[in-house]
C-alpha cells in the first residue's frame, strides 16, 4: 500500500485529468475478459495521447507500478489486484488517406470497428480478423492474427512512447513472430498509433467475408462466454530446441497435425486429457483444449492450478512444456 500523503497528491492529480474516467479500487474482474481479477488501485481512460503520456509521467514520479492496456481481452490479473495504475488506452484517433489506401489509427481504436470502417470503403487485408476482441494496439503487442491474416500483414508504422521520446518504428523494427513482437520485450513501451496501407476490393466482398468469419468464430466462442481467446500459443515447430528434443517430439506427433510449420497445442491438450477438467469455476472446454473459462466465480488461484496441471499433463505424455498467450499483469 502507497502513502496516504503520496496516494492524495496523485489521486488529485489523476482526477483533475480525468475526472469520471479515473476509479478507484477498481475489480479487475470487470474488465476482463475472462472476468479474473481483483482491485487496480487506480484505472484511467486515456481518449487522448497527452493524456496517456501524462499518467505515465505521475507514475513514475510517484513511483507507482503501472500498466498500459487495451480492451483486456487477453488479460490475467491476481485474485489480490493490482497495487498501481492501469491506463486503459482509449485514443481512437483515425485519418483516411483515400488516394494511398492508408489509414494512421489511434491504439486505442477497436479492431472490428476498424475492420467494419475499411470494408466498407474496400479496403482489404483486415476482413478475416473480424471478431478478434481489443484495440489496435493489443493486437500489435502480441502480433494477433487469426485466418490466415495477422496484424502486421498490413501494417506500415508503429507511433510509440520510449519512455523518453515518441516515435515511429518501422514494421521491421517492431519484431513480429507468431504472436510475438518487440514490444512483448520492451515492457515500458507504449503503442500510441499505426498506419496501415491496404490492397482494394470491393466492400460487399469484404463485408460478407468478416460476417462469415464471426459466425465460424461464435462457434468456438459463444457470446458471453468469460475467457481471453486461446490460452497456450500454437507450437512452432523450427523454435522447438534442443534439436534432439525436437526429433523425440516429432516422433509422437502423426505429421498430418502440422499445418505451416505449426502444431495446434489444443491437440497436445486433448491428447493429454484436458477436456472438461476444472479447478472450481475454472473449466477447458468440453470440445477444445486450448479453451479455458471461467463459469462465473473462478479466480485467477484456480486458473493458476489448472494451468499447472494441464502444463504437467502435456510435458509429461509430450516431454515438451506449453507456455501461455495470455498476458499476465
Ligand atoms: C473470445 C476471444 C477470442 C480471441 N481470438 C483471438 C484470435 O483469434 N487471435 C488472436 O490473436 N487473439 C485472440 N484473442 C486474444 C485477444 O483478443 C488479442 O490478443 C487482442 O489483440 C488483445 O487486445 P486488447 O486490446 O484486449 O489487449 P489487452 O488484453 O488489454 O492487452 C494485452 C497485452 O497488450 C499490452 N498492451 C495493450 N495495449 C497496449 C499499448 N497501447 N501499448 C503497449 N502495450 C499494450 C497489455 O499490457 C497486455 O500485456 C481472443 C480473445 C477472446 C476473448
């Protein structure tokens, strides 16, 4: 817990910036996704940059953790909270540049509304991203993707905060890997915007394809179910090392399972008998093991003991060890 004298002073600073947007002792578990979480000391809403730059700035003076999100789709807090502040990134600037088909957007700009503005002016390259939750700068952070597309596809420059200066970051320079990027490195930069330069189709093509690919999506994901997407990430099979382990695991695995070099780890869950498990309100899913939810009154002690069953389950049939998608904070 923070000083009396030194909470008062930041308080009256966060409130005087943000009036209505800053809660205090706020449940995590309301924002989240997979509703987990316990208190943030304080939550603001940054609408605008010099806001966001601003709360930044107060923390570090204070000397106050804090933590930059998004829409905290992919989220895991502790069942304690968060002793600091959570910025959630709200700045949902957005400029068109007809004549190059390039759009700089604020990170805070919801992606399917992103994905709906673009297709209806036949800008593809987005549409088969619709129905992935967050903002634009959560799906930059861990290079979000789903269908064949992925965020860096059409992505051109990353605005960003250092810690010292803003700038602009090249594609490149931003690292992306399967759902990876330097930002899942550089924990104190913060993805202020981006631009995105896309190819022409015609938007009724565009449309139709992100209304079909929701209705696939709500499949696996029914409205209101409480979780943050895929809990483990895929397995690329090149980044198994040592090679020896690589070859011994390859062994049990039927090379049909292997699409582009990937091998799905709902499949090594299943094998390992993850269906239906639960710790409490915690479950995986009875159809796909890579599905972790909460039934209504789970906690993130209960996500933390599945979790670690499920990881003893997969390296022990496997030899190899999952790690998660899911940001912990
Ligand atoms: C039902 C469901 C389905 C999903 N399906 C998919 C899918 O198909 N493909 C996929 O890739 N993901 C999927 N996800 C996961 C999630 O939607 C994505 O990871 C999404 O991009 C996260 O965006 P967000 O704004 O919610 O980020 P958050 O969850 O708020 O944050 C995620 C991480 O990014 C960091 N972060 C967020 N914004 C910034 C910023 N501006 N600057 C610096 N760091 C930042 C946070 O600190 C955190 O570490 C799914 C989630 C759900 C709930």
């Amino acid at each position: 817990m923070y000083m009396k004298t030194r909470t008062d002073t930041i308080e009256n600073a966060l409130h005087t910036l943000f009036k209505k947007r800053l809660r205090i002792e706020y449940p995590l578990r309301e924002i989240t996704s997979i509703h987990i979480g316990g208190p943030a000391h304080y939550i603001v809403m940054a609408q605008h940059e010099h806001e966001l730059l601003e709360a930044v700035r107060l923390a570090r003076a204070y000397r106050m953790p804090y933590v930059v999100i998004g829409e905290a789709s992919n989220i895991i807090a502790e069942d304690i909270g968060f002793n600091g502040l959570v910025i959630q990134n709200r700045i949902a600037d957005c400029t068109i540049d007809k004549s190059t088909h390039s759009i700089t957007v604020g990170a805070g700009y919801n992606l399917l509304a992103l994905i709906k503005r673009i297709n209806a002016i036949g800008l593809a390259g987005m549409e088969r991203m619709a129905g992935i939750p967050g903002t634009i700068g959560g799906a930059i952070y861990g290079c979000a993707g789903a269908y064949g597309q992925e965020i860096k596809d059409c992505l051109h420059h990353v605005q960003i905060y250092d810690g010292r200066t803003v700038r602009w970051l090249t594609r490149d320079a931003c690292m992306f890997r399967y759902r990876s990027s330097i930002f899942k490195k550089k924990k104190n930069w913060i993805i202020l915007a981006a631009t995105f330069t896309y190819t022409h189709a015609h938007p009724a093509a565009l449309k139709k394809i992100s209304r079909d690919t929701i209705r696939l999506r709500e499949k696996k994901y029914p409205r209101g179910m409480r979780c943050p997407g895929s809990f483990f990430k895929n397995l690329v099979i090149k980044m198994i090392s040592p090679a020896s382990l690589r070859d011994e695991f390859m062994k049990k695995i039927p090379p049909e399972k292997i699409t582009f070099g990937k091998l799905a780890s709902g499949y090594l869950l299943e094998e390992a008998g993850a269906m239906g498990l639960a710790e409490h309100d915690i479950a995986v899913a009875a159809y796909h093991g890579n599905l972790i939810y909460n039934k209504g009154n789970g906690t993130a002690h209960d996500l933390a003991r599945l979790v670690k069953r499920l990881k003893h389950r997969v390296q022990k049939k496997f030899g190899i060890e999952l790690s998660e998608e899911v940001q912990y904070i």
